[in-house]
C-alpha cells in the first residue's frame, strides 16, 4: 500500500544535544501534560467540536478468507500496546489533560452489502466510508482509532481504520498497519503476540518535551526561527475563485496528476547537479509557481517533518510530526538555478532548527490569530519518497482502497509521491476558495513550469514558461479578435456632417429652452470653423474651450474639429492654478470663452473668442462646410488627468479611434434618432465626448443641463424624467445616491469612471439595459464593455471593444494566467499618441507591443489590476499603485464596500485608509443610511464579522448625508472628514472609569486607540482595536501596573472591566500562578 512517511531529510542534522537526550519512562501516569502539537490538535477540537479533518483515514482491500476474530484481536492488541491510542483529554482547572486508560475492544463496525448491486455499489461504499470518516471522536470517553469492515461478498471485504490525528501522524500509519500484518499473522496461526515491548509510551515524551525545551534548546532554536520569520507577510494572497470565509470551514476536494518518466528523472538529474534533494527542486519549483500567482516575493510554505530523531520513539504510534515553515525571497528575479541554491539553504536550516514544536513558535512569534486563515503559511507541500511497503496477510491478497477527501487543512496542499513509473502529484485544495477548473488549469501550468525549468534552469524565474499552448493562444489572439470595419480614413466630425443630410431638421442638441438642429448646429460650427482658420488654426493647433454648460460648449468643439485643429476643454469651476498651467503647458494660442467669465480665468496670451457677445462678428463668416488638411493621425483633442507629481498631464488624442469608439456604442447601447442622450460629465471629462458622439452620429438629440439640475439624487432624476432621457452614463458613485424609484423613458444605463459595486447593478440591472464601460482617458474613451443581465453573477469589466486589445501581464510583461492578477495593458487602434510635453512618462506607459505584428504597435499601461475570468470577462480588481496594505494585509477597499452595502439600512459606503495618528493606519467607513438611528460600531462590526475576515473589519465608521464628488462626478475621498476621536457610537452606555486598574488601563487604550472617551464596558477592538494595538496596550498595561499579563489575556477579556477584575484577580493570586508543574506531579500541562 502508499507509504504515508512524510518526508524527513537529513535528520542526522538535529542538534547534537537533542540526540544525546534519553527520553526517561515516567513512574506515575496518573494525570498527564499533551505535547506541543496535541495541545493545538485539542484547541482546535474546541473551536471546531465537528469537524473531521484531522481524521486519518486509510482502507484496505482485503481478498480471501478473513478472519474477522483474529482481526478484532489484532487491533485490539494495537491498542493495549499503544497507551496514545486508549488516551482521554480531560480539563482540569482550565486545562487539558492526558488521562490513559486501561485497554479494551477497539470499535470494529461491520456492513454487509453483498445485496448491493454492482452498479450501485462504488458510491455505497464511499457513502459509508466517509459516514464512518467524519463520526466525531469524543476526546473524553473513545478511543482514538476505531475501525469498519465492509463485506461486499464472501471473499471480498474492505478494512477502513479511523485514528485521530491527536494520536497518530503519517508515520504512525505505518506502525499500525505494519503491526496489524505482524499480530494478524502470528494470531491466525495460533502464535502468541511477537512485538516486543516498547521501550517508552507517548506520554514519556510529551512530559520530556516540555522538560527539554525549557532549557537553552528552546532559545537557540526560537532565536533562529524568530530571525528567520521576522516581518513575514500573515498571508499568502493567492487568487482565489471567493473572497476568503470569516472562518474556515476545510471544505476540500483532491485532483492527481503524473509527471512524465522523462520529466521526472530530468528533475532528479538537475537535482543531483546542483547538490539539492529532489524534495528542495519541487519546492523551489513550487514556490516559483506561487509567486507568479501571488505577485508576492516573499513566500511562505510548510513542510511536515517526522521528528523521530530518537531511537526509543521510532516505533511509537503518536503524534510526532512537526511542521517547518520554509520561506523563500524571490526578488530581485533570480535564476532558477540561484533560487534553488537558496531553497537548499533555506531547508537544510530549518532541519537544524526542527525541534521547536511548531504551536510553541507561533505562540512565542505572537502571531495574529484569525480563524479565517492558518498562522505563517497557507499552503503545505510534501514529498513521500519512502519506498512503499506491502503488506501480507495469510490467505489474502491486500490493495489499498481510494477514499475520496472532501477535507483540505489548508488552501493548497501539494503532495508529491516518487513511484517506479514516475513522480505522482496531488493538490488538496479549499473549495470555499477554489474551483476544480482553477486547479486543474494550475496543474497545467506546475507541468508547463517543471517542463521549462528543466529545459532552461538558468533562466530567470519570472520568464519561466507557465501557460499552456492553448491558454496562451486564448489570452493573446483569441480573446482579442475583436476587427470590426469602420471608416478608417473619417476623422469623426465627418460621421456627423454625413448625418446632418440625413436628419437636418431633427434637433440635434437641447438646453433647457433652447435647442439646435442637426443643420443650425452644423451651420454655426462652419461658421466658427471658418473664422478659426482666419486665425490660423489648422492641424495640430490647439484651441482652450473654457464655458459653462451650454449649446456653445458644443458648437465650439465640433467648430475645432471642422477646422482642423485640436481642442483642450477647461472646466471653469477648475482652480485659477490649474487653469493657468493647463493654459500654459499646451500654449494655447485661441481660446473660445464666455463674456462671463473673462474675469475667472488666469492671466493667458491666447486670442479670446467670446462665443456669446463676439458672435455677431463670427456670423458672417460662411455656413460652407470648410475644407482643411486634417488627418486621421491628428489630434483631435487633449484631454488632463490628474498626475502623480500633483500636476495634470494632458493626453494626446487622434482621431484615428474616435469614428470606431462613436459606431461601437451606439451598436452596443442600440441608439436610436429617438433616442434622448444625456450630457451628464463635466467637458473636461472625456466621458462627455462619448456622449457627443453617440448622439450627434445618429441624429438623436443630446440634452444638456446646468450643473444644479445634474446633481445625484433627486434633481438628476427630476432632469431625467423632464427631459424624458433614453440613455444616460454616470459614475456608479453618482447612480449610487439616486432614489430608488422609477424613470419610465431610461432604457439605458451606462456606468463609467469608477469601480461599481455589483449590488448596484442588480439593483438598476432589472428595470433597464445596464453597461459598465471601462478605459482609461489613454485608450480614447472606452476599451471594455459589459452588459450585466444575471443579478446571481459578479459584475466584470466585460470584453474588449471593436479594434481594441486587452493583455492582462506581470510585472516582466508576461501573460498570467486565466485567473490570476495582473496589469491591464491596452492595444488598439484608440491608443493615445502620449503625454502633452511629457516624454519620458509617455515611454514608460506606451510600451513597444510585446505581441504585436505591426511595426511600432504599442501598448498601455493603465495600472489597473484586474484578471482574466474563464469565459474571457476580465474582473477589475484595484489599483496596483494605490494598493491598500495595513498591518502586513493586502486589502481590496471595493471588497469591503461592497460587504457593507449588503446592510439594508445602507444607501452608499465609501472606505479608505486614514493615518490620523502617525504610524497607525486605520481602515474607515463612511456611509449614506437610508434611515436614522444609524446602526452603532458594534452593530457594525457584527454584521461585517459574517463575511469579512477580522483584519478587514473596519475600524471606525462615519455616518454622513452625502459623499463628496469631484467635478467629473467621482467620489472625492480627499473631502472625507477624519473621525472623531471624543468618542465612538458603540452599542453600550458610557460607563466611567472607578477603581484605580481601570482608570490606569482606560488611559492607556486612550493612547493607544486615539478615543478619547472609553467606558469600561467599551470593547477594545470595537473601539478600532487590532493585535498589533493589543500588543502595545498590553505592553503599556505590564509596565503601568507591573503585572505579568499575557496577549491572550486581551482577547479573552475585552472590556476594561473584565479586563481589570481579571489582573486584580491575578495580583491576590500571584504565588499560586507562579508554581510550575513537575513532570511527578499529579496533574500536569499539556505540552
């Protein structure tokens, strides 16, 4: 059958000491310490009472003649020879216990399913072995193995064996089946028991576990664990199908695969070149895999070792097994080669430090608890490279029997298993996070990355092949065959002359009372055009638009672009500053105003038109269309975007995308002559040029509207039904503060400019067409586009729009996986030409095209995070540069947001991260309530705690009337007011502060936590506390009072009341607190 021996190297590597050490036999086995391990095992049992992952399970096939007597006999004889086996774990003032108990029969369950037809058979037998699998153990009254036997006919039975990892491990599985083969034989024959006796029992060593490493060991071994672990990231953030559950349930599902013959002794040869183990090669292998995933360069594994490094406890069933974290910093790129140098490192160190029980090294580290996620690592790999054992049983022939596994400990588990035919593989994995597609495309891309390194092991870790053929011609080519034909050589003011002789006496465009045909409107453009090239403008020359909303705002563009030139729209509501150095930055020789507000704008040298009182002047000029030398290669416009630096760049359009943008949306938005289009974006935005377009190119009338009447909420929604608007786009924060009440004339929505919370779109979704349209001002306008029709589904970014290209890549420009983050690169025919007078930022954000066949195709870089989903929608993720990281914890703000407007009494939620007190980043939630009272901190937090993990809970909450929005209809955080600290709008009624303890440890969470007021049944972390906080607080709280307090003591009593009566109680009880169990004594300590 398949060795379970988890992999153990070098063990002659542990500390000379500890090989020297005999594990003395205790005299008195009355009441009884756990081990390290079993302490964490019986922890978890309580957190977890039914949860059966830590049942381990194996199972026989057995044919022939069983003796079901002798059989019974044998496991019972495991069981009196192995006390771990007939041990209980009592409380005993608090604490856990080893209680041993005389032996008796083990359980041996037997079910006859010889009536069963064949077919019905395999899922009756899985059935049964996982009801017996997942029965509970009871840690006060069973016995820690139990077995079933299912008879499927005369000859033919199945043997299932059950122990509970409290008492067993990989190794021990060995032991028993072993011994049962040994007892089994002797017995069938009438031979007494064979085994000899052991020399020490389980107990004996989890007393002198405890006795030797409260000497020197414990600090050596902890000094270099404690450097080696330092600043190590909490988590390891893979790309997961589901946002990771408040608590882990270790619902899991398996899937195996097997490397080639060939691939797998090239890995054993590059192994032996390099002087690594194979196990070092897989794990390097694997850790490259995870960082291409992650993103992430410093990666944390675990790596179960055997600790039987003493002769007397190889024999032992127990639970022995200890887990090594081996991390691995992946920057700089290195070689595969140079990574597995330091892998080799990184491991034969950690041999050496192996003895420090892992449940003693994150409690000494202090690491952040959660129930959501495993300490230090996340994902385990392991190698079984014993050779196999078979076993023989008199008169039967004996086959392991597969169970299924719907059990995962931790996110991934990698299993490796060296065969005569080659290496097996099998990824356990967490199906609350994971798809069965998502691993199966992951063991293509671990085969795919092996392939390669083997190959190539002196190429950089990061151009390491990892997708498949197929995947790859999918990402580049077939997801990205988006040509459709449009008038190449048009610049787009052709497409609305062409409709002006289709439709000139249908209105074109309104403002309030006044309204333009398609031919008044073309008419005064030419004119204005005419008049503009007097003043020389023509291609390339740029011309300021600076008015207020108006139907000269759009005679004055489409006037721009008839004669030639390029025009720079300025907001007048902008700052005189930034006017004045947009005017200045692209040297503005014309600029076409408003007589209104000459005495607004900063000091220019740009020849003013005042489009209302100098339009007597510019009326003379011809109604002729006028002819001018303007290329698809031109600007067309400049549109500024704030910069980095503080300072706006302005973004070199062309006309080349805009004719493919205007016939793309209003195929996809079904824009119609009837159709009644809203002007909602500010000018300077480049959102209002998608709205020009759409309904000048189809004789449809634009609407415009004076800013008053466009704010969110009720007035949009009086503008809307007065002007009886078909389609309209806004931001999500804009339709977000909307009324939920009806608009009979919108059939469609299209938002833009901002993530948009899905919520919003089921929301919108079921009464009208819903669009989130994607692009950044760079890509002209629109690169993506998704309609949303299945509230049941996640809201995506869509696909790629006609003529444009979307690659989602790493850092080293290579494709990642479906599935996997990275940066939104966008290809295409809408591509800007660059930046206003900003060459070097042009270079670093239009790139050379890495998989483009044209000569000097390029790409851009939008810094968006977002990945491919597997049906070719791309899901927007955030930020790269403005990624949210606090307390070592990489955080999503939409995923919170999105949480919090899951609460019925929220109209909007808007988070981000505040630094009030230097030093302390804090997470803060400002929400819109549909009603008042709101809810309190406490209700909060309650309600965050049933889909959010703790380090996601925010930490302060503020109720406000309205989110704040910048010009162009975004949220404005920069607006958002800091929270007060006077005090929090808990659930509990202040109570002050009395006895001297209190007053001490309400003063110091003031200090700590930035609130003023505490009372003294305030919660520490529903006052915005988390476990680095609680860690200074209870630091401050030890030097104050002069107590000896530990962490745990925080969490187990919150309140400053709890928490005082509890060290007052401590202080009566000092000398009783300070006595140490012996290993003679009655009652002892688990380890």
């Amino acid at each position: 059958m398949q060795n379970m021996v988890l992999n153990f190297l070098d063990k002659s590597s542990a500390i000379a000491q500890h090989e020297l050490q005999i594990i003395p036999k205790l005299t008195n086995r009355d009441l009884l310490p756990l081990s390290f391990a079993q302490q964490r095992m019986w922890f978890w049992k309580q957190l977890q009472p039914g949860n059966s992952i830590y049942h381990i399970a194996q199972a026989l096939q057995l044919q022939g003649d069983l003796n079901i007597t002798t059989l019974q006999q044998s496991l019972d004889a495991i069981v009196a020879r192995h006390e771990t086996l007939r041990t209980n774990f009592m409380v005993q003032d608090g604490n856990p216990i080893q209680v041993i108990q005389p032996p008796r029969a083990v359980e041996l369950l037997k079910f006859n399913l010889q009536e069963i037809p064949n077919s019905d058979r395999p899922d009756q037998i899985q059935q049964l072995l996982q009801q017996q699998i997942q029965r509970p153990f009871d840690f006060a009254s069973d016995l820690m193995m139990r077995g079933c036997l299912l008879q499927l006919d005369k000859q033919e039975h199945i043997l299932l064996l059950v122990i509970h990892h409290i008492a067993s491990d990989g190794w021990s599985m060995n032991i028993v089946w072993q011994e049962l083969a040994d007892l089994y034989s002797a017995f069938v024959n009438g031979q007494p028991n064979p085994l000899v006796e052991l020399p020490i029992q389980y107990a004996d060593y989890a007393v002198w576990q405890r006795q030797w490493l409260e000497a020197e060991v414990e600090q050596i071994q902890l000094n270099y664990w404690q450097q080696q672990l330092a600043a190590a990231p909490p988590v390891l953030e893979l790309p997961t199908d589901r946002p990771r559950p408040p608590v882990q349930t270790c619902q899991g599902a398996g899937q195996s695969f097997t490397l080639s013959q060939d691939l797998s002794q090239a890995l054993q040869t590059l192994s032996r070149q390099e002087g690594a183990t194979l196990f070092m090669t897989l794990l390097a292998a694997f850790q490259t895999l995870l960082y291409r995933y992650s993103r992430q360069e410093d990666i944390l594994v675990g790596s179960a070792i055997a600790s039987r490094n003493h002769q007397e406890i190889e024999g032992l069933i127990g639970f022995f097994v200890n887990t090594l974290v081996m991390r691995t910093d992946m920057s700089g790129n290195p070689s595969f080669r140079e990574l597995l140098q330091q892998v080799r490192q990184v491991a034969s160190s950690a041999y050496t430090h192996q003895d420090l029980p892992f449940e003693k090294l994150v409690e000494q580290l202090q690491i952040e608890h959660s129930l959501s996620y495993h300490p230090l690592f996340q994902v385990m790999f392991i190698l079984q490279n014993t050779p196999s054992q078979d076993l023989h049983l008199p008169g039967l022939s004996v086959v392991p029997q597969e169970i299924d596994t719907d059990k995962a400990a931790f996110d991934l588990t990698l299993e490796m298993l060296e065969t005569p035919t080659g290496i097996k593989g099998k990824i356990q994995y967490n199906t609350d996070l994971f798809d069965a597609a998502t691993i199966a495309r992951m063991i293509e891309h671990l085969q795919t990355l092996l392939a390669g390194i083997v190959a190539q092991p002196e190429q950089n870790i990061a151009t390491l092949p990892l997708l498949t053929a197929s995947e790859q011609h999918q990402l580049l080519r077939q997801w990205n065959d988006t040509q459709v034909d449009y008038p190449q050589d048009q610049c787009i003011h052709l497409l609305f002359e062409q409709q002006v002789e289709r439709t000139p006496d249908a209105v074109a465009v309104l403002f309030h009372n006044q309204q333009l045909t398609y031919r008044e409107l073309n008419q005064r453009a030419n004119q204005l055009a005419h008049y503009l090239q007097s003043l020389g403008v023509g291609p390339e020359l740029l011309v300021g638009i600076c008015v207020e909303r108006s139907l000269e705002m759009v005679v004055g563009m489409l006037a721009v672009l008839k004669a030639g030139g390029a025009y720079v729209p300025l907001d007048p509501a902008y700052p005189q500053e930034r006017l004045a150095f947009m005017m200045s930055d692209a040297q503005l020789q014309v600029l076409l105003t408003q007589q209104q507000l000459l005495t607004v704008l900063p000091e220019h040298q740009a020849t003013a038109i005042c489009l209302d009182t100098d339009w007597g002047e510019i009326s003379h000029y011809p109604q002729s269309q006028p002819v001018s030398s303007v290329q698809v290669n031109n600007l067309a416009y400049i549109i500024y975007t704030s910069g980095s630096t503080g300072k706006p760049k302005g973004v070199l359009v062309t006309h080349k995308g805009l004719c493919s943008l205007a016939l793309a949306q209003i195929k996809k938005f079904d824009v119609q002559p009837s159709s009644r289009i809203l002007q909602f974006a500010s000018f300077s935005f480049d959102a209002s040029i998608a709205d020009v377009l759409m309904a000048l190119c189809t004789g449809a009338r634009l609407c415009l509207a004076k800013k008053e009447v466009l704010l969110p909420g009720a007035d949009l929604m009086q503008t809307i039904n007065e002007y009886q608007i078909s389609h309209v786009a806004l931001p999500p924060s804009a339709l977000a503060a909307m009324p939920n009440q009806p608009l009979p004339s919108l059939r469609v929505i299209i938002v833009a400019g901002e993530a948009c919370a899905t919520e919003l779109a089921a929301q919108w979704s079921s009464r009208v067409r819903f669009f989130n349209a994607y692009g950044p001002t760079e890509s002209t306008v629109c690169a993506t586009m998704a309609e949303y029709t299945d509230a049941s589904q996640k809201l995506t970014l869509g696909r790629p729009i006609a003529n444009s290209q979307i690659y989602i890549l790493d850092a080293h420009l290579q494709p990642v996986p479906i599935g996997v983050a990275g940066e939104v690169h966008i290809g295409g025919i809408g591509l800007a030409r660059g930046y206003l007078n900003r060459p070097e930022l042009t270079r670093e954000k239009f790139i050379p095209h890495p998989f483009g066949s044209e000569a000097g195709s390029r790409l851009y870089k939008t810094g968006d995070l977002a990945r491919y989903l597997p049906d070719g929608n791309i899901e927007f993720l955030g930020r790269i540069d403005h990624q949210v990281k606090i307390r070592g914890f990489r955080i999503e703000l939409g995923e919170i947001e999105a949480a919090i407007a899951q609460h019925p009494l929220v109209q909007q939620a808007v988070l981000i991260v505040r630094e009030d007190i230097p030093g302390n980043k804090r997470l803060v939630a400002y929400i819109v309530a549909k009603s008042q009272p709101a809810p309190t901190t406490s209700e909060w937090r309650s309600f965050l705690k049933q889909s959010l993990p703790e380090y996601m809970i925010p930490n302060a909450y503020v109720v406000i009337e309205t989110v704040p929005l910048t010009p162009n209809g975004k949220v404005d955080r920069r607006a958002l007011r800091a929270p007060e600290t006077a005090s929090v709008n808990l659930a509990t009624n202040y109570v002050a502060p009395r006895t001297t303890t209190q007053q001490a440890i309400a003063a110091i969470w003031s200090q700590v936590l930035g609130v003023e007021k505490i009372g003294i049944n305030d919660n520490f972390f529903e006052l915005g506390g988390h476990s680095l906080l609680a860690t200074q607080a209870i630091s401050r709280i030890r030097q104050t009072l002069t107590v000896e307090i530990a962490l745990q003591s925080l969490f187990a009593q919150p309140t400053i009341a709890q928490l005082a009566q509890f060290i007052e109680q401590q202080a009566q009880n000092t000398q009783q607190l300070q006595q140490i169990p012996k290993a003679n004594r009655t009652s002892l300590p688990l380890s």
